[in-house]
C-alpha cells in the first residue's frame, strides 16, 4: 500500500512541475500544505479545468473507479482530460489514508 507521503512525493516531482500542475492553470499537485485537502474529496477548480470534470471527485478514498486522478493514471477520462498521468492507486484503494 503507498502512503500520502510517497504520493505526494510522486505527484510532487512529476505533476506539480512546469505548468502543469502548479495550480495556475490546472489543479495544483505540488507537494505543499494543502495538498490532501486538495486533492482528496475535493474536485477539480483551476481555471482550465474542463467543464465536464469539475463535477467529479479527485481522489475518493476507497473508490479507484470514481477517482479522477486514479481514472486517468489508467485511461484518458473523456470530457475531463485529453492526456494519462503516473500515480498509486493502491492508496485510494486503501482509503486514502493522511
């Protein structure tokens, strides 16, 4: 099982670099105060977040299936994002534990 800290290790090295995923443009995934609130039970709100995706959940503890982040770890999620991103789904399977 991963942990919050190997993952916000991983999103923080590769998702909250560049411009991604710096919480201008896109959900901030840096690994910084906040994160879990963040991301967990929360959904998207950047400014460039798809419409279709601010309805949905990022991570939803337990729930790999209706998790976002999970969900495009695996396979683009139509109408939410056009690309896939590297993350553990084994934490949210175990409930998201802080």
């Amino acid at each position: 099982m991963g942990t919050f800290a190997e993952v916000a290790a991983i999103l923080g090295a590769s998702c909250g670099t560049g411009t991604c995923h710096t919480g201008t443009d896109h959900v901030d995934l840096r690994n910084t105060a906040g994160l879990y609130a963040r991301i967990v039970s929360a959904s998207p709100n950047a400014s460039k977040t798809m419409t279709a995706c601010t309805s949905r959940i990022l991570i939803k503890p337990n729930d790999v299936a209706n998790s976002v982040i999970a969900q495009v770890v695996m396979a683009k999620v139509s109408g939410c994002t056009n690309a896939r991103m590297p993350t553990i789904t084994s934490w949210i399977t175990a409930g998201a534990p802080m």
